[in-house]
C-alpha cells in the first residue's frame, strides 16, 4: 500500500471511529495551496446521511485529525470543507521511504491474468501510420498493467489468414507461374525452394492485386479461391504462404523493435485454425448459428435494439472464414492455453461493432466463463496539421517508417553534436526521434483524434518527449556531479518549492491507478510534464552542488535521485529510451 493510501486509510478509521460511516474516501488535492495541501470534501454527504450541520461533522473530525502528528494546518471553509497540510516530518520521513523503494510509492492491483491483443500489423503490408496508435497504446497498458502487478501476456495478433493474403499469392502465382508452389504435380519437398520475392516486393505487390480485385470480377474470385485452398492448407499454396510469412515478421519486428513495442507471442489469426473445427462443433452443438444465403451465421442483435447490429458471419458461402470466426477461434485457444481473468483488445475505434459481435457471439455460445471480462480498448486517429489523416505529400498512406525517418529528420536539426559521441550519434537520434512521436501519440486521451507536427513534438522546449528526456539526463548528470556528496538522506525541506514537488510526488500512485482504470496513458502523460517542471522550477533556483549546508545539499540530492527515479518509472511505462546524452 502507498504513503498517501495508508494516510487515507488512517483518516478514514478516524472518521469511522467518531461515528460516520464513509466510503470510498480520498483525499483530494487542494486547489487553495494558501488553505493547505488536500481537502476532505465528504462532510456534506454525512450531513445528509446523519441530519446533522455538515460544519459540526466537520468541526468533531478537525478535533479528531489535530492528535495526528502527520497533518497540520487542520481548518475549516465553507460550510465543511477540511482543509489539511501534510507536516515537514511527515513529508522527510516519505522522501526516505519512496527513495528507499519507490514500490512505496505504488499501489498494487489484486493479481490477474490479462491477455493483451494489440498491434494490428497484417502479414505482406507494410506498416502505416494507423499501425502506431495500437502498438504504442497497447505497450504502454502492458507495462503499466504488469508494474501494478497484473500478469500480462502480450499477442500481436498478425492478419496472416485472410483474402489480402489470398491476394498476395495470386500476384506471385500472375509473376512467377513457374513456381513449383503452383505445380500441382510436384510431389518433393518445398522447404528448399526459395521464392524470388523480397519484403519490399510484398509492400508492392498487395496494394497492386488489391486494386486488380477491385476492377477485375473473375482475378477476384481466384483469390477467393486461393483463400480457401490456404485456409484448407492445401498442399504448395500453404507452402508459399510459409514461405510469405517468414519474410514479412521480420520487417513487422524490426519496426515494433525500433518503437520499442515488444511482444511474448507474435501469432496470427492462422494459429487459431486448428480451434476452428472445435468452434463449429461447439457453435453447432449449442444451436446459435443458422444458415442465411449458403453461409452460416451468428445473430446477434438483442431484442428490442433498434441500432444496426449484423450478424456475426462465420462460414462464408465459397466455404471460407471470415475475420470473425478466427477471433472467436482465437478465444478458445487463449481459454485453453491461459485460461485468462481478461483479454484486452487495443484496436482503432472503427473496429468497435466489429468487437461488439464477437463479444455477443462469444456470450451467446458461452465460449468463455461469465466472470471473463471481455475489454475493447479504442482509439482516434493520428491527423498532420490539416486536420487530417497523416499522408505523404503526394496524397499517399504514410508508412510508419517514413514517419519514423521523418521525425529522425528533425532530430537530427537538435541535437547537440558537440556533447553526443560521434559513433552514438544515429543511436541517440532514434531514441529521441522514437520518444517524440510515441509521447505525442500519448498526450491526448486515447479516443481523441490528434494532430501531430513533427517540428513541434521534436522540440526540447513545451510539453514533448524530448524536453522530457533532456531534462531526466540533466538529473542524472547533477546526481553524478554530486557522486562525492552524501546522497542517503532526506533531512530538511527547504521551502514551498521543495514541498510542492514531494507533494506532487505523493499523486504517483493515484496517477497509475487511474490510467490503468481508463485505459489511457494520457493522465501519465500530464503527471509526467508536471513534476518535471516542478522539478525545473527547483533546479533554476538551486545551486544544488555549491549548496554550503551540507544537510541540505544532501536533502536536494536524495530530492533529486528520487524525481529521477520516478521519471525513468514512467518513461518506462510509457515505451520511451533515455539516450545517455543529448
């Protein structure tokens, strides 16, 4: 339990102990710094609950808080509001503890077990700039997740088994009809045949039959039929598909890499083909599909609801599956393998209605136990400054490595060569080009659109990841400066600067419960910017190491250590690297 956790309980069996029964009590921080540092806000709710003046509640639990030598400044505004200060020995003796440990200062969930789907990345794309919203939310909810001691299992989830890929090999088999892949009367071996098709080659090739499919009726249904043969794994086709999906990984973990996003499984909807069968027999067993036009389906709308809600289609006409039956398959797989307490889907918030049937379908067949929480965790989109979607400038979809290389690009105008060693350069340039854009993408509540300006995030001045990370390095550059100075004790607070940043200190644990509650990262975000600036503030009115009381300079150090821990527990959370220098 944190500091301030273990103060509210403590206030809490006070006011119980006098006679009122509270729930859910906090303490809220003031907005009056001049009246104290929180307010107890809950003596008119026990004025209504007990018929009593909400100012004599307020003025027997004053009484009660005056014999508590952690609080002082205890008074009364309005018609019952508390006003309470944290006391100087209060606030030195949590300094010592948070920099002891900073899990002092963190408040651990119940355990559970969490599958996280995030990600979104299909096999022969290439990535885009819609790609980055799910992989860099969905990492950060994961470590936030794990750090308030939940057990999370990470999955990418590829689209690996759908008609894009049925297209793709179309394409090849249109390029290369030579292929032995191709030839139906090739009984050898296919692990050695090497295909001419590199992953540059797929980013062009999809997009290219893609656009065949749309013009050209019968090149579409070959892909349909291609499509079915791969999901029947037909001999040669789902040798090739190996063969494409081999190639493609290694591009999609190379970006996730560069974007610090890191995953325990990078499945695919394919691997959950074998629970498809399984799935049919449960859904046939359970009586919730129906035919509809030579094709079987879940419906799914409730009774009485009026908004459109279609059927969950399940086996499509020509045989195959469609995106929703390998989720649902994809269900039973995790059942069996994890047996999750959730599973989490980080996905863009035009994938809602899609989630929802699953979500009814997976009800409606009981596929998963009733205390099985089902979250969908949506989105906005990332826009450039014109307020909308983030193109190329000629018009085209922005792959998320040129958008990487872009904001690279205006690193590399900041950066400061005369500190940052020449063969570290392109490394520190990647590390904070990549916390630019992932800090940008997390500043704004989650289902929010955004515009993003990469000469604007780019900066080391304002609300943006490289001011952030430049100023954590210009605390640890003082803490090894100060490396001969006793840094083991908090003694003394100097002033209100001082108590503002421990006071600022003592929100962490709200800050993370929060976010984890909402799903956002955005509250962090916000936190993240305030201490650092509070912590600036300090900086430019202290000279910490010319500091001629020893017992203060060692206050402001210890002060220091523990805001920098802090921030690189947050960073952290939020996927972004501290380069040595910058």
């Amino acid at each position: 339990m944190s500091i301030i956790k273990e103060l509210e309980k403590d206030i809490k069996n006070t006011i119980e102990n006098i006679g009122y029964n509270i729930d859910n009590f906090t303490l809220e921080v003031s907005k009056r710094k001049d009246l104290g540092d929180y307010q107890i806000n809950d003596c008119m709710n026990l004025a209504k609950a007990y018929s009593k003046n909400p100012r004599v509640i307020a003025e027997e639990i004053k009484k009660k808080l005056e014999e508590d030598d952690r609080l002082t400044n205890i008074n009364i505004a309005g018609p019952g509001f508390i006003n309470i200060s944290l006391s100087d020995k209060f606030l030195v003796n949590t300094i010592n503890l948070i920099n002891d440990d900073i899990n002092n200062n963190i408040d651990k969930k119940e355990k559970k077990k969490v599958i996280m789907d995030y990600g979104g990345a299909n096999v022969a794309k290439a990535l885009h700039v819609g790609h980055l919203r799910s992989a860099n939310i969905g990492e950060a909810l994961k470590r936030l997740a794990r750090r308030l001691g939940y057990e999370v299992i990470s999955d990418a989830h590829l689209g690996d088994y759908g008609r894009p890929l049925g297209l793709v090999i179309l394409e090849i088999k249109k390029m290369y009809p030579e292929l032995e892949y191709f030839n139906d009367n090739y009984k050898g071996d296919y692990s050695d045949i090497e295909i001419p098709i590199t992953n540059d080659d797929l980013e062009k090739i999809y997009p290219a039959a893609s656009l065949k499919a749309k013009e050209d009726e019968n090149y579409l249904e070959e892909a349909r039929i291609i499509t079915t043969k791969l999901q029947n794994h037909e001999r040669g086709i789902y040798d090739l598909w190996k063969k494409i999906i081999d190639i493609s990984k290694k591009e999609i973990k190379q970006v996730y890499d560069k974007l610090n996003v890191y995953y325990d499984l990078l499945e695919g909807e394919s691997d959950a083909a074998e629970y498809i069968p399984e799935l049919l027999e449960i859904l046939e067993k359970r009586g919730v599909t129906k035919k509809s036009e030579g094709a079987t389906i879940i419906e799914v709308k409730e009774d009485g609801e009026t908004s459109p809600m279609p059927p969950v289609l399940v086996v499509k006409s020509n045989g195959s599956y469609s995106y929703e039956t390998t989720d649902l398959a994809t269900i039973i797989e995790r059942k069996k393998k994890f047996n999750p307490d959730e599973i989490w889907y980080c996905s863009d918030g035009r994938q809602q209605l899609h989630f929802e049937q699953v979500f009814r379908a997976t009800r409606k067949a009981k596929l998963l136990d009733d205390n099985v929480k089902l979250e969908y965790i949506g989105f906005g989109t990332m826009n450039g400054t014109d307020g909308k979607p983030f193109k190329t400038r000629d018009g085209g979809v922005m792959t998320l490595k040129a958008l990487i290389e872009m904001v690279k690009d205006e690193t590399r105008k900041r950066i400061n060569y005369d500190i940052v060693l020449e063969d570290k350069v392109e490394e520190t340039v990647e590390k904070i080009a990549i916390s630019a854009l992932k800090y940008a993408d997390l500043i704004p509540n989650r289902i929010t659109d955004y515009i993003f300006s990469p000469d604007k995030f780019s900066d080391v001045e304002g609300k943006t990841g490289p001011y952030l990370l430049y100023s954590t390095i210009r605390m640890k550059s003082l803490l090894q400066k100060g490396y001969e100075y006793k840094q083991d004790n908090y003694i003394k607070i100097n002033n209100d600067t001082d108590r503002d940043i421990i006071i600022e200190l003592l929100e962490l644990p709200n800050i993370l419960t929060k976010s984890l509650d909402s799903k956002s990262l955005n509250d962090i975000a916000d936190y993240l910017y305030i201490l650092t600036n509070k912590y600036n503030k300090f900086y430019s009115e202290n000279k910490v190491l010319l500091e001629e009381d020893k017992r203060l300079q060692e206050s402001w150090l210890v002060l220091t250590k523990v805001v920098y821990n802090t921030n690189l527990l947050l960073l952290d959370i939020l996927g972004l690297l501290v380069p040595e220098k910058m």
